[in-house]
C-alpha cells in the first residue's frame, strides 16, 4: 500500500473557503496557495492493477485540522478496520519519527525512503543514514529498466545492507542501501524479516511499486483536472473529491472486473485518442475513451445529407 501526500494548486483563488500555503515536499519552498491531499493506493509487485483504498482534501486552515501526521494516521487506521496484509510503502515523507514509532507499535510492516541525516542505531551508537550507508558494502547487483519522458533507460544497481534500529526501540530494523540509480545512495528502512540477499531484491521492488502507484497521483490530478475544480466551500470540495476518487475507482477496478463492463472498456479503448500507442498506465487512455465518448461530438439533431437518387426526380413531387 503506497501512501503519499499531494497537494492542489490554487494560485489566482481569492474566495475559495480554508485556502491554505502548500509546499514542494521536496524542497520545502512555498508554491502557492490551495489544498493537501493524501491518497492510498494498494498495488502487487507482480501485477498491474492498481486500487485506490483512501482519497482525502484537506487543509491545515479548516476547523479541523490538527497536524500532517494526524491526517496519515487518520488514513492508516481506517485501512486497518479493513484489515492488515499489506506493507506501507513511503518516500521520504514517511521518514518521519513519530511516524516511525507509530508504525512499530502497530506492528505494520514498512519499506521507507530514509533521509540522509536521519539518525539511527548502528553498532552501538548513533549514526546518521548518510554515514551509514557510505561505509556499506554492495555486493548485491541488479538491472532495472523504466521509462521516463518517453525514452526507456536501464540502470545497473548494486545493493547491500545493515542491521540497525530506531533510536528508543529494540526491534531490529534493515537499512537497504541501492547504489547507481542517482548522485546519492538510495536508503530504504524496512523491518521485513530479509532471510537471505534475496529479500533486497524484494524491498527494492517494493519501492518500484511504489513509483507505479505515484503514476496514479498523476493522473487523478490530471485526468480530472482537480486545479480547474471552482468550488468555493470547503466542503464541496471535500465531496468533489470523493466523487473523483469513486469514479477512479471504477476505471481502475471494475472496468477490468465484470464481464459487461468488459465489453464497455473495449469500446472504451476504440475510442480512446491513444488507441494505437497505449501507454503503460492504462487509466489515461481509458479516461481519454471515456471522454470521447460522452463529449466527442455536438448535441442536438445533426441532419443527414440525404443520399442521391438515381431516377427522374420533379423538384415539385412530394411523397407521403
């Protein structure tokens, strides 16, 4: 289950109720003025389906709203009425300690991108993640292949691995440091039970499923156009987007599922404008169908040319 935190631009808005300051979470600078959303999509390593679970807007204006790491919480715990069998996959927004500790108390299983000045216990003292994976030895390689912009690329990783665990917890944790994919080591914390150098392959695909289900983010945003919506109350928007998330989820699930609706998605496909060059996410092409197809073409009567008679014809005959 891929958790991740988005947000909804809204930079011209002036009126639009609990409009709140959001930021890159990368970087930490402000954008722009609009809205957080936090979205859990559940996703196989093995697998192309994609189900959305949870879909929330919210913001830090509202009567509400307490902190970030109430609202993860709030989605987590809703999953976990449902049941527990999945394992939280997070980039380096879930690196954090109370939400570290969250995870080990309720006995979830996790694979977390690590950032670099995160401390951790290592050999009997407090070190940072940088520093300890620089003195890791990768042994383990790997290829990966994956597209971006349109061009296909390969990279060759090599991997390895340190026992470690959280500062204030005995449970023994895994950090998986993958080196050759950028600049900097990838370090992923993981307290799966890793039997043998096999499992770092695991934890890596893990993290690569969880890139698949960020495509979905993308395309929630842009298949609905959700910094176009112009509602002006908080709560409009709140259903708006429960509406869109019902709504990718029949495109995302039951379109594949029943078989009627299977006949409705082929006709869905003809229509779509990337029919001969499908991408690999497929939701765009059947949102792109599904487009075409209630809005492709004029409402109203069109009338037919009426087809050519191959016989004498008097301008003044009339038929009944």
């Amino acid at each position: 289950m891929a958790l991740d935190v988005g947000d909804i631009d809204k930079p011209y808005a002036k009126k639009m109720e609990h409009l709140a300051e959001v930021r890159d979470g990368s970087t930490q600078e402000r954008r722009s003025w609009g809205y957080w959303t936090l979205e859990v999509i559940g996703a196989q390593v093995e697998g192309e389906e994609l189900i959305p679970l949870y879909g929330e807007l919210y913001s830090q204006r509202s009567g509400g709203f307490v902190s970030e790491n109430r609202q993860i919480w709030k989605a987590i715990d809703a999953l976990l009425q449902i049941g527990n069998r999945g394992i939280w996959a997070m980039d380096r927004g879930g690196d954090r300690g109370r939400l570290l500790e969250g995870l080990l108390n309720r006995k979830l299983r996790f694979v977390i991108r690590m950032r670099g000045n995160r401390h951790l216990e290592w050999k009997g003292s407090k070190r940072a993640a940088q520093e300890i994976g620089q003195e890791c030895s990768c042994t383990r390689e790997r290829t990966i292949e994956f597209e971006k912009e349109g061009v296909r690329q390969t990279k060759k990783l090599t991997l390895g691995s340190q026992s470690v665990a959280l500062p204030g917890h005995p449970e023994p944790l895994t950090l998986v440091i993958i080196r050759g994919y950028g600049e900097s080591p990838l370090m992923l914390l993981t307290n799966l039970d890793l039997q043998d150098e096999s499992g770092l392959d695991h934890v890596l695909e893990i993290y690569l499923t969880r890139w698949k289900c960020e495509e979905s983010y993308r395309f929630i945003k842009q298949a609905y156009q959700l910094e176009d919506i112009r509602l002006l109350t908080y709560q409009g928007l709140r259903n708006m987007m429960a509406l869109v998330q019902a709504a990718f989820y029949f495109v995302s699930v039951e379109l594949g599922r029943k078989l009627k609706l299977n006949i409705l998605l082929k006709k869905v496909y003809e229509k779509a404008r990337r029919f001969f060059e499908i991408p690999d996410f497929k939701q765009y092409a059947i949102a792109d169908g599904i487009y075409r197809i209630l809005f492709g073409y004029r409402a109203g009567w069109k009338e037919e040319t009426p087809r050519p008679i191959h016989q004498l014809f008097f301008p003044f005959a009339r038929f009944v």
